[in-house]
C-alpha cells in the first residue's frame, strides 16, 4: 500500500509511451454487461517485442500459448497473462531468471506487476504453492484493482497471487476454470466479473482465432456471433465426482475422433469414444498412446521421436483434411493445417498436434483453434460450434438468454489448406535437447493448479500442458 508518489507518475508515463498503451490494438466499444478481451497470440510481434532491440524470435514458436492483457493495480500496470481453462486462479511475476534462453525474453515483455507501485493493494498475509509438473510458482496473495483493456469494468479487491519465486514458468497465468465454492476459497476472477456486475451471467466465450489470425477473442459474460456459423450445440459438463480425474472442469464426452483425408470418405478411429477436458492451457491435445499412433500412422508417421512427438511431413500443412472430433449434436472439423504444429527455422520441421498421454484426455489448443465455445457456468454446460470468422459483434448474455436460439453469423465452410503444392519431407535433424516432460504430482487435498509441462529445451519445440491433475477431493466447503 504505496502511497502516490512521482515514482507512481514516472511507471504510467513509461507505460503510456511503452508498449503498453501504444501499440494496444483498437477495441470495438464493449456491450453493457459483457467484457471482451482481445486473445494475443505469442506469434504477435506487437505484443511481444520492442520498437527497437532485438526481434524476439517469436515466429519460432507459433502458437504455443494465448494471453490476455490485464491492467492491474492503480495506476494500472499492464501484464500479459496466460488464458487457462485448465487451472483456476490468477497469478502474476513469474521469475524470468529461471527460465532458458528466448524464454527469458519473452518473460520479460510480458510484463510485471510491482504491489509497492500501487495505491489500491492489500496484502492478505496468505501464501500458496502451485504445482504445473516440472514448473511451479510459491506466491502471496494480495487483493487489487483490475481494469480490463476495452472495457470500462474495473473490478475492485481482487485476490490474485504474486510470486515470490518460481521455477520454468514464463507468464502469469489467468486461470478461468471453476471457482469459489468448487475449485477455489475465494472469489476467482470469473466469479468477480458476475459478482461485481461486469457480467450478468458467469459465462464466457472462447475463439482463439486461427494460426493465420493475430487475435482472438474471449467475451466474458456474452457471445460473439461473429466467430461460428450455425447453431450452437449443448453439451454438459460431466460432473467432478464422474470425471475421470474427479477435479471439477470441463470435462465433456467425445463421441469418437475420425479423419476427412483430401477427397475421401472420413474414417473414424476405434475407441475414440472418451471424456475429455477443454484446456486452453495446453499447446497439444492428449490422447491415449494407441490412439494417437492410429492417428500419425495416418499421417504416414511410424512413430514418436526420442521427445515423444509424431513428427510429420509439412506437405500435409497444405492439404485439403480434417481431423474430425465428433460431440453429441456437433462436429467440429479441424484443418490439417490447424492440427499440425510448425516450427520454423532454418529447417522447418512439422508435428502433429496430438501427442500421447497415459494420464490425461485432453483437448488442446491444436483443436481449440477451430471450435467456438460458450463455457456456461450457470447450467455447467458447454455449447460448441465451429470457429468461423466474420467480424466482431461481442454481445452480452442475461439470465433469460436461450443460447439454443442463437445463430453464428458466418458461413462455415471448412476448406484446409492455403493452397500451393505439396513439397517433399523436409529432412530433418534428430531430435536432440532434454525433454523435460514430467507427469505433475501433488498432494493435498485442493485442486492445485499441478500440471505438466514439456519443453524441449533445444528451443525447437516449446509446449506448455497447464493441465492441473488429480489431487484428491476436489470440492470445497
Ligand atoms: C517455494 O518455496 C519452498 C520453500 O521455501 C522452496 O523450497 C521452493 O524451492 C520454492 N519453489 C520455487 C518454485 O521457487
Ligand atoms: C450487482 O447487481 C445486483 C443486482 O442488481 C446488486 O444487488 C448488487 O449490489 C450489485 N453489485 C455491485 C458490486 O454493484
Ligand atoms: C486402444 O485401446 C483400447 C483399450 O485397449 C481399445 O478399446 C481401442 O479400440 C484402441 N484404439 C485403437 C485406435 O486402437
Ligand atoms: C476441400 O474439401 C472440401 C470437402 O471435401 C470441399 O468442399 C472443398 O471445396 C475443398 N477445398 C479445396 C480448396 O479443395
Ligand atoms: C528462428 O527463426 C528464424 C527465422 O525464421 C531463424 O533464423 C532462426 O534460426 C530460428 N531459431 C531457432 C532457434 O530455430
Ligand atoms: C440455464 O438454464 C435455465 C433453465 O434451466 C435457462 O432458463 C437459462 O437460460 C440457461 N442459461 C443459459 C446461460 O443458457
């Protein structure tokens, strides 16, 4: 609790002639009652990196995670934070000195956030660790003003943790997953967004946007037509106590996962019948080994490399295919393209976007990018629809909305590939560098935020998996 000061005065001039406000991107007036954040791609040159010093190599590594802008404190200080509908609680200040080489960069530009520079802090004196798997973060919790770029919402005395210290995080993570009473003590901030009449429900809506895309959007409390065509199919939320993991989150059923190669029949996969989780947390989707291998003998890929991962020929990124993940009621088709993770560099190198899990069914941002989303938290439901994009028209939801009856506004026509003909099988290097894959243990007997990670540290590949595991019971009192 700071007093104002000139120093106070000299951090908003910085951040006024920074990155922070000039190169923010134009937001569209928000609709009274919802709240819509512009979904920053890592891959967003003018997000991530300065006006003069170095390029962040950012191109590297395209698509790895999605982050929103939060403005924390007063005056506001602008911090980038990673959208998680895998974990539940907020937190900010990783330590960028404990993580390797371009990641450091970018943990830097991320940006911080100094409780000593803010008028409206308190400290509640409480403290916490969260476990992601070979990554975790000690913080303290402190309540404070959080404003929200395009938004006139500022939300007064909300809990989030700073961290004092921490190990192979590089962002601050929002955590948008259940909160108090079921996953959380405390009120997180989705809880806050309705508590505090930012939002009339406690609901939000996901488009990540596709790889192409710079942006995507979340519109907390409302929808966006303007991201999907067609309908939006219900799809409930199956119950922490029958989930496999019995952590309340979005687990829902799939009902099988097929492939649409180019000008052919689509064939599904035996056993691909399962529950998943929707976790935009996580770079991959996770599926069982024997699946996933049926999956990339398809892609012409015998087996995973040293590190794990199905590593593919790039011509696929070109072809007209889809992997299709159907749901009761909806399918959503997901482009090759969309599916397959590129790498660039000197030697392109390409991997499927699945990689094989033993503990976790999950999926990723690999299929996230083409769905559109409603996480409906009063009616533990998820409406799903596929991505589209055709403008920007955020509209909030109230108590008395039917979203049964709302329509996409786009034409969805999936056509995969950008075109151009298919090369050969770049060759490639083997893959070399420490894995640092890791399953998350904890104990205790909360849902922390454990997870695992993966990054392959020879800066080829970096995925992030903020998958929280099961950590005995779930719900609180
Ligand atoms: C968290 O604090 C404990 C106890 O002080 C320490 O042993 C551990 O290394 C810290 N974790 C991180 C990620 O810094
Ligand atoms: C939010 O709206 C409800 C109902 O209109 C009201 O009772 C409550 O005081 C409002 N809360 C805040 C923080 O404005
Ligand atoms: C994977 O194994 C499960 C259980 O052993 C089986 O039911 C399923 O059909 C297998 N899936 C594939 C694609 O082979
Ligand atoms: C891709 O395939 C779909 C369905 O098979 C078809 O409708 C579409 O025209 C194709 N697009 C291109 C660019 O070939
Ligand atoms: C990153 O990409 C740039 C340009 O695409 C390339 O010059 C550089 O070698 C790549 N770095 C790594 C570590 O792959
Ligand atoms: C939730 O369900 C109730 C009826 O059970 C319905 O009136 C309401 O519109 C639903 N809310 C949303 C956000 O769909």
């Amino acid at each position: 609790m700071a007093p104002p000061s000139f120093r106070s005065f000299g951090l908003l001039l910085s951040i006024l002639s920074g990155r922070g406000a000039a190169q923010s991107p134009v937001i569209p007036p928000h609709d009274l009652g919802c709240v819509h954040l512009p979904i920053i791609h890592s891959t967003n040159v003018n997000h991530f990196s300065e006006k003069r010093g170095v390029q962040l190599m950012l191109a590297n590594r395209s698509d790895v995670a999605y982050y929103a802008q939060l403005s924390i404190g007063t005056p506001p200080q602008p911090v980038y934070v990673q959208l998680d509908t895998g974990s539940f609680e907020l937190w900010v200040n990783p330590d960028c000195t404990r993580v390797s080489g371009s990641d450091q960069l970018f943990c830097e530009r991320a940006g911080r956030y100094d409780s000593a520079k803010s008028t409206t802090v308190e400290s509640l004196g409480t403290t916490k660790t969260l476990r992601y798997g070979i990554g975790s973060a000690n913080i303290s919790y402190v309540t404070d003003t959080i404003t929200l770029a395009g938004s006139s919402a500022a939300l007064q005395g909300v809990q989030f943790g700073v961290a004092s210290t921490s190990e192979d995080t590089f962002s601050g993570i929002l955590g948008i997953g259940y909160g108090s009473g079921i996953a959380t003590r405390y009120l997180n901030f989705v809880d806050q967004l309705a508590a505090q009449n930012a939002t009339k429900v406690k609901a939000y809506t996901l488009a990540l946007g596709s790889k192409d895309a710079q942006e995507g959007v979340i519109v907390f409390g409302g929808v966006d037509t303007s991201k999907f065509g067609g309908p939006l199919t219900k799809l409930p939320v199956i119950p922490a106590d029958l989930a496999p993991d019995k952590v309340p989150r979005f687990w829902v059923d799939m009902q099988s996962v097929a492939i649409s190669p180019p000008n052919q029949a689509s064939k599904p996969y035996a056993g691909s019948n399962m529950p998943v989780f929707l976790d935009s947390g996580s770079t991959m989707t996770l599926l069982p080994p024997n699946l996933t291998s049926a999956i990339a003998a398809d892609f012409g890929v015998a087996g995973p490399d040293s590190n794990g991962f199905f590593r593919i020929d790039c011509a696929y990124t070109k072809m007209n295919g889809t992997v299709d993940f159907a749901f009761n009621g909806v399918t959503v088709k997901v482009p090759y393209k969309e599916m397959i993770r590129e790498v660039s560099g000197a030697t392109p190198a390409c991997f499927l976007g699945i990689t094989p899990s033993s503990s976790f069914t999950l999926l990723g941002d690999t299929f996230l990018r083409s769905a559109y989303a409603v996480f409906d938290f009063e009616n533990n439901s998820i409406w799903m629809s596929q991505a589209a994009n055709c403008g920007s028209t955020p509209a909030a939801l109230t108590r008395s909305t039917d979203l049964s009856s709302i329509v996409g506004a786009c034409t969805t026509t999936v056509s995969a590939a950008s075109g151009g003909s298919a090369s050969g099988i770049p060759g490639f290097a083997s893959g070399s560098g420490g894995s640092g894959s890791t399953s998350g243990t904890a104990g205790g007997s909360q849902p922390v935020s454990a997870g695992v990670r993966n990054t392959e540290r020879s800066g080829l590949l970096l995925l992030y998996v903020m998958a929280a595991v099961a950590v005995g019971t779930a719900v609180l009192g």
